[in-house]
C-alpha cells in the first residue's frame, strides 16, 4: 500500500478542487437565481469565492492553503467579502501570527477544526455498494434527485436546500460532475455528488432523508462514488466532514484517513 505523503503541494491541490466544486454549484445557483454577481479571486497561497444569493458560508468562503500574502488577505477582507456572513478555513502551516492577529481584529474567531479525509485511490475500498446505485444523465429526470436533496440536507439555512435544488439541472452541465441516486427497490434513499478535477476525486456533497437513515444508502453513495472515481483514473480521494460524525467513520471504514484538519475561523462580531 503506497503512502501519502502531505505536504503544502498536496494540500494546494485538494483546496484548489473543492474551491472549483463550490465556484461551480455557486455560479450555476446564482444564474437560476438570474444574478451574475459570482466574485471569485485567487491569489498565493489563499482562494475565496462568494455568491449573495446563495446564503450559506459554505459558498462564501475564503480557504488559506499555505502561507500567503497577509496584506492581500486583509484587503480581500476589507471588500465585499467583509460584507454578510463569511467563513475561513485556514490549513495547516498557513496559519502563523500575522494571519491570526488580522483575522482577530476583524472580528473572527476560530470555531471549530474540520477533518479532512484523503488517500491515494488505489488505497481506497472499491466493494460493491448493497443497494442499486444510479448515475444519473442529462437525459435523466432529475426531480427525484431533487426531492432526496431537499429532505436529507441537514446544514442551515433552511431555504438553502430548495435554492440549490433549483439549478441541479445546470449542475449536470458542469465538468466533472456526476449526479447520483441510491435505490431500495424503487425508493430512492440516499444522492451524492462526485467532482473530479485535475487528477483528484471529491467525495461531495451527499444527502440522506431523515426516514431512510440506517438503511445503507449513504453507504452505497460513497462506494459507487469511490467506483466511478477509479474508473476516471484519479490519483487521490478525498472529503470533508464535521469531527466524529457518522460521515466521518462512513468514509474511514472506505479507506479514507483523516490527513490534517482545518481550522474554520467565524465572523462573530
């Protein structure tokens, strides 16, 4: 089994694809919702993205990968991003005193640490998931997709869900994404979203429907995601999830360590 070796390179490269993953489901959101108001910047070391008419920090973000420009984090800060409810997610070695101490005085504070799960591929469960598990098409017809998304999101706030469902169509559009759907018999149980980008595997976003929880679908998500990853010949896999919850232990039983943590820090006043 080949190890993974994390560095700063490594870290880079999983932030700049889930920054590409939400820079896409935010602009495709926000063109349903008919603004075009999409800001994203990318500069050394740190990348952010917000959209005002998704509301959820999730897509309003900033992720400091390695150390950076203090200066041109403050005046990203400074802008429009200042503005609303905004989250930053520092990994480690990005962050030193000079960050924190600007970060500080703007009224952030760290909240919380996130997990990160990453492995090399060939390292990474590919069983059979127990349940059918669908990868939907363009020619597919989404609103069940749609509805599975709506009933099992968890994250506030509670208008997001049918926000985000709103432009699902827009997201079979986008490259690298794949749309799927777990099945017990003919309900549907469990959808996920996998993204691929530049060599690397994103086990995204997935959502399980209060009354079908416990019935394996989420489980079949993940391992038919782990599948279609490998098919597309990825070098790494990798999620995210919140600290020592179920989603976390689903994704280790899968092969997937939990390689570093980031820090999330919150604007609190």
């Amino acid at each position: 089994m080949k190890r993974l070796h994390l560095d700063a390179s490594v870290i880079c490269r999983l932030d700049a694809a889930e920054h590409a993953f939400f820079g896409g489901i935010a602009r495709a959101t926000n063109q349903m919702a008919g603004s075009d108001v999409c800001t994203v910047i990318e500069k050394r070391g740190f990348r952010t993205f917000f959209a005002p008419t998704v509301r959820d920090p999730l897509f309003n973000r900033m992720i400091i990968s390695t150390e950076c420009d203090v200066a041109e984090v403050c005046a990203v800060l400074d802008g429009q991003f200042g503005e609303g409810q905004r989250h930053i997610e520092v990994s480690p070695g990005a962050l030193n005193q000079e960050l924190s101490s600007a970060l500080s005085a703007r009224g952030y504070a760290q909240t919380q640490f996130l997990p990160v799960l990453v492995n090399y591929a060939d390292n990474v469960s590919a069983e059979e998931p127990k349940l059918d598990v669908r990868l939907l098409g363009e020619e597919d017809e989404l609103s069940t997709f749609k509805k599975v998304l709506v009933a099992g999101w968890t994250i506030p706030p509670a208008e997001l869900p049918e926000t985000l469902a709103a432009s699902v169509e827009e997201w079979m559009k986008l490259p690298g994404f794949s749309l799927l759907l777990a099945l017990q018999g003919d309900e549907a149980v469990s959808c996920g979203i996998l993204h691929c980008f530049d060599g690397i595997a994103f086990l995204a976003v997935s959502a399980t429907p209060p009354q079908c929880r416990g019935r394996g679908g989420q489980s079949a998500i993940d391992r038919a995601r782990v599948s279609a990853a490998k098919r597309a010949n990825v070098e790494l896999i990798f999620s995210r999830t919140y600290f020592a919850s179920v989603s976390q232990r689903n994704k280790e039983k899968l092969g997937l360590n939990v390689a570093y943590m980031r820090a999330e820090w919150t604007k609190i006043h």
